[in-house]
C-alpha cells in the first residue's frame, strides 16, 4: 500500500503475528527461516522455530480443562 519496509525487532511472538506480514527467524545470529508470518506460524520448518511458537503461552479455549501446573489443585478455591 504504502511500498515501505519496515524492520520489527522482537520477542513476544503474539505481537509479530499481528503486525508483520512476512517473519524472519534467527537464531544465533542467522536467519533460520522466513516467510509469510501465517504460513511460518501454521507449518514451521525447522526445529528452532516450531519451539519458539511451542512457547507461547495461550489461553485454554472455552469449555476446555485448564490442567494443573505446580502448586495448583485444578479446582478453583
């Protein structure tokens, strides 16, 4: 639309979806993967990326168990 380029540098990987239309993936300095952002997010290909988005944390869909993680019952108090 505006023919810009614009480099977003960061962490929370919820912002990146929402903001870029094409995503880099670097680790140790290097670009590992790139891509249209959707496409990167629902099929990564390297290793690196997919435990980048298995790190996000989500929120349970409605009706779904939360599950219990340290110190916590799975029932609310």
């Amino acid at each position: 639309e505006h023919e810009l380029t614009l480099v977003f540098v960061s962490h929370d990987l919820t912002v990146v979806r929402h903001l870029c239309d094409r995503i880099a993936v670097m680790q140790s300095g290097r670009i590992v993967e790139q891509g249209g952002t959707a496409e990167v997010y629902a099929a990564p290909q390297q290793p690196y990326t997919q435990s980048l988005l298995d790190a996000v944390p989500r929120l349970p869909e409605p009706g779904q168990d939360r599950g219990t993680g340290p110190g916590q019952t799975g029932r609310p108090a």
